[in-house]
C-alpha cells in the first residue's frame, strides 16, 4: 500500500476508478453496484492494495448502507401492491421460507460449519431490489403483472431483510435463549417508529414538503434532515442505523413527492454506495476470493436453478398463467447485493470471517452478473421456451388485469389550459400528468388521472411515464430544457406538442421535430381576432360567450361540474 496516503487521496482514487468501471459495466449491460465492488477489489489488498479501508472511508462506507436502505424505503409504496396484496403475501411467506430452507442446505452440504451455514442462509436469501427495478424500469416492465408480483415480493422481503440486519446488530445470534426474546424486541421498536413514520406521511410530511416545494434545494435538505432524525430515534431506541434510515424512507414513500425527493437525494445516496461497496471490496484479499471461489460457482448454480423453481411453483400454484409464472420466476433468480450488506454486519460482529464474505461476495457478482442478462432477454428466452410449458396451461389460470399505460396522453405541466386538454382525451385515453407545481397535489391526487410530481428533465420521471408506448406527449411548460427533453425522446408513434416563449424557439422545435408548438401570444390573438369578428356578427352572442369565460375564471362552471 502506499505510504501515508491520505484521505483525498484514497476518495480520488475511489471515485475515479469507480466511475471509469461503471462506464464499462453500463456497457456490458451490468449493475454499477458491481462496479463499485471491485473497485474495492482492485485498489484493496486483492489486487494493487494501495488503498486501505481508513477509519474515515469505514464512517462514509456505514453512511452509504443507511442511505442504501433510505433509498429502498424511498421506492416502497404500499398503494402500488394493495391490489395483489393477498397473492404477493402468500409468494412472499413461501419464497422466504422455502429460499431460506434452501440457503441452508446448500452451504451445509459444502462443507460450512453449522453457524456459518446459518449466517450465509440469512444473507443469500433476499432479491436484488434496486438491480431489478432498475432494469424493470427502463424496460417498462415494473407496473406489468409480473414485474408488480416481484416488486411486491421484494418490498415484503426488504422487511424481513431489516428484521435480519437488526438481529445481526443486537449481537445476540450465538446466544439462542435471547434470540426470541430479543427478536420481539426488535420488531415491537420497529414496529413503533413505522408507525410513526407512516402516520407522520400521511399527517405532517405532505404538508412540510408542500411548503417548501417550490425551493427544490430544501427538498434534499428536509430529505436528508428526515433521515437523521430517524436515524437518531432508532439509535436512541436501540436499533441501528440502517433501521432508521430506512423506515424514514418509508415514511417519504406514501407521499406525491417522492420521486422528486429521491431524484434529489439520489446523487448523495449514490456517492454514499460507491463508498460503501467499494470500502467492502477493500477488506477482500485474494485468499478470501480463492478461499471458496470452488464453492461459489457451484452454489450460484444451485441457488439460481432453486429460486427459480420456487418462483415458478409459488406463482403458478396462485393460478397465474405459465407466461406470468415464467418471467416472474426468471427476473427473480440472484443472490442480492443485501447479502453483502448482511454479510459485512456479520463480520463486523465477528460471526464469521472475511473468507467467507468472499464466498458470499462471489455469490452475488457471479449471479446478479448472470441474471441481469437473464431479466432483460426475459421475453425472447420464454418465446423459445414456450412450448415446454403448455402442458400447464388450464382454464382455472388466468392473469389479473393490471391497468398498464399503453397509447396515453403524457401531459407535462397542469392549469387550466392544460386541464381543458386532458378532459378531451380522456375520452379516448389514459391520462398521466407531470407536474411540479404544489399547488396541484391536491387536485391531481384526486383526479381520475395518473400524476407524478416531479421535473420531466429527471431520466427516471421519464421512464416511469413509459414514453415509448405514448400517443400524446403535450408540454405546457415554458422552461426550454423541459421541451427540449421531449422532442428528444425516441417516439417515433407520439404527437409531440410543446411550448415555446419566443418565435426562435417556436422555429427550432420544429426543426427538431415538434408537430406543433403552443406560443401564448400567438394563441390569445387568435382568441382576441375570434371575439372581434363575434362582435361585428352578432353582439349578443359575444356578450354571451365573455360572460361564460368569466364564469370559468371565477370557477362556477368547475363547481358545476
């Protein structure tokens, strides 16, 4: 290692060896979560061992596990599972204890020690959430029967997944008289600050956030605030960092800004990750990874085959159509990088050593690696495989309907012209409208349309609203990046209608492809030259259509209504 190197040194070297590995694995279609990983293995004792994990990086990496499960909490919104909870409930309960009986045996039969064999089964048990939502995402594949079945399977798995980081935490996993009695503890505290997290959504949060949305600054501010002050309750109880942070996240989940508040707390948490699973890879030397690497490839094997099989019989046994069954199964097939997260605690409480972290470690490059291909060719490979699974097909299975956009009308900005606009649609449509104006919330929360709050400039606001299946894409904003952003949206099939301020930008919107832009000038002449002429016809017929106009402004034909 070189000598006295100092911490801006070490964090230079992370940073920009983790982001040049990141170029290369979004490349290879792979998770940056690996990348950061073997930054740590490459600059650690593995490889060139010219970083060590300093007391400072070990501070910022703990920091990076709690904003890890912050995010997590952030993305579980009880409302988008409600209506397959009952299904989603009895997948979950069966993949956990049936994943959990297989984690056991496997190790076991490797030749693990009875305890190891334990810690490994609670650390390979869960779903990778973030790679799988991730890539459900941009395949506009999450709100689909099958990427809602594994979503919701994840959300109830990410609860038993900060059950298992508190048990590790408590220390009380080789004394098993006090392993029930602590267990209930846990989950009573855990119990009691959800509570309080999910009562503060719903009574204090949407209306702080309301305040202070048009400062999209205060909205990372008041975020990071809300973390560390759950992050404090849960040590005061007694709990751990991780637990805190992400059941504040939990509690900004069920809130309409939460995308936009985990769009900009994003970058944080990212930087966070970086430090985290690179400060992981630190602590791995090459005899951790050739320890047991023998054994990690076979178990990988194993564990995706087994997970598969008990994703497959869990779905089908609900009555859901082989296709469903299949790409369910196939999406949810890894071991998660939670494992690492467990595994790192574990080691931290002296549980188990680093030699098998490696193993664990190689478990989940090895089959996150392989899945992620495996989840974004789910479709083609079931086309191939089709045929084999007829024999399970019966007139008893059939899949729920999921409303899923599909030929929409995106409205980008919402007033009254705008409001007008979607009333014509939906006639024929579904309607989503962005928008990042606070005083809408209300109103759009309650209308019949889908909304997101939030900017259209972020990428994954973008993805959400399944941009590629629109019919429409109509923005009444003025802000040129915001109609810039559409008219670079590959859609070949979408109208594109945006606004312009001046008549430049009327012009090259068109050149880049608009097929109408909307000047307000230009518009309220048009109106104005419609009225004159009213006039000089018939003035009583003016008179009534101004009077109208004046009802609408003053809001009597909304009440109406």
């Amino acid at each position: 290692m070189i000598a006295n190197t100092t911490l801006p040194v070490e964090l230079t070297l992370v940073i920009v060896t983790a982001t040049v590995l990141a170029v290369v694995a979004r490349k290879l279609k792979q998770p940056v979560l690996l990348a950061y990983l073997l930054t740590g293995l490459v600059l650690g004792p593995a490889l060139l061992n010219i970083v060590g994990g300093t007391r400072t990086l070990t501070l910022m990496s703990e920091l990076g596990l709690g904003f890890l499960l912050f995010l997590v909490g952030i993305e579980m919104n009880l409302d988008e599972i409600r209506d397959l909870l009952k299904p989603i409930s009895v997948i979950a309960v069966g993949q956990t204890i049936l994943q959990t009986g297989l984690a056991f045996v496997v190790p076991l039969a490797l030749g693990f020690g009875f305890f190891e064999t334990v810690i490994i089964a609670l650390c390979t048990v869960f779903g990778a959430t973030p790679v799988i939502v991730k890539i459900l995402t941009e395949k506009d594949e999450l709100k689909s029967l099958p990427g809602k079945l594994d979503v919701g399977v994840l959300v109830l798995q990410d609860i038993y997944l900060i059950l298992i980081v508190a048990l590790i935490n408590s220390g009380t996993l080789t004394q098993p008289d006090q392993i029930l009695g602590t267990l209930a503890k846990i989950v009573a505290l855990i119990g009691v600050i959800g509570v309080i997290s999910l009562a503060s959504s719903r009574y204090i949060l949407d209306d702080i956030f309301k305040q202070i949305a048009d400062n999209r600054h205060a909205f990372f501010i008041h975020g990071v605030a809300w973390a560390f002050l759950f992050i404090t309750l849960a040590e005061f109880m007694g709990l751990s960092v991780e637990v805190g942070a992400f059941l504040a996240g939990l509690g900004l989940g069920q809130i309409p800004y939460r995308e936009e508040i985990k769009e900009r707390i994003r970058p944080l948490t990212d930087f966070f990750m970086v430090i985290f699973f690179s400060t992981l890879g630190l602590t791995l030397s090459v005899e951790n990874l050739q320890a047991y690497w023998v054994e990690a490839i076979l178990a990988s094997g194993v564990m995706m085959i087994g997970n598969f099989v008990i994703m497959f019989y869990l779905i089908d046994r609900m009555k859901f159509t082989p296709r469903t069954s299949f790409i369910g199964s196939i999406n949810m097939t890894q071991v998660s990088e939670f494992s690492l997260v467990v595994g790192a605690l574990a080691v931290q409480q002296g549980y188990i050593g680093n030699d098998v972290l490696g193993y664990i470690s190689l478990m989940a490059v090895f089959t996150i690696g392989l899945s992620t291909y495996l989840i974004n060719y789910n479709k083609e490979i079931y086309q191939k495989i089709e045929h084999l699974l007829e024999w399970l097909e019966s007139e008893e299975k059939k899949d729920v309907e999921i409303n899923q956009l599909e030929d929409h009308a995106v409205i980008v900005g919402y007033d009254e012209i705008s409001e007008k606009i979607c009333r014509t649609l939906e006639r024929e449509h579904d309607i989503l409208v962005i928008d990042q104006n606070p005083d809408n919330t209300e109103v759009l929360s309650r209308s019949p349309y889908e909304y997101i709050y939030g900017d259209f400039k972020h990428g994954e606001i973008r993805e959400g609203a399944n941009l590629e299946g629109a019919e429409f894409i109509i923005s009444f904003s003025d802000e040129k990046d915001v109609n810039l952003k559409v008219l670079e949206e590959q859609t070949d099939n979408a109208i594109k209608i945006v606004t312009a301020k001046r008549l430049e930008e009327a012009s090259e919107m068109y050149d880049l492809g608009a097929d109408y832009v909307i000047m307000e000038n230009i518009l309220a002449g048009n109106r104005i030259g419609e009225y004159l002429e009213l006039y000089l016809e018939d003035r009583e017929l003016f008179r009534e259509e101004v009077k109208s106009e004046i009802k609408h402004i003053k809001g009597e034909e909304r009440s109406q209504n």
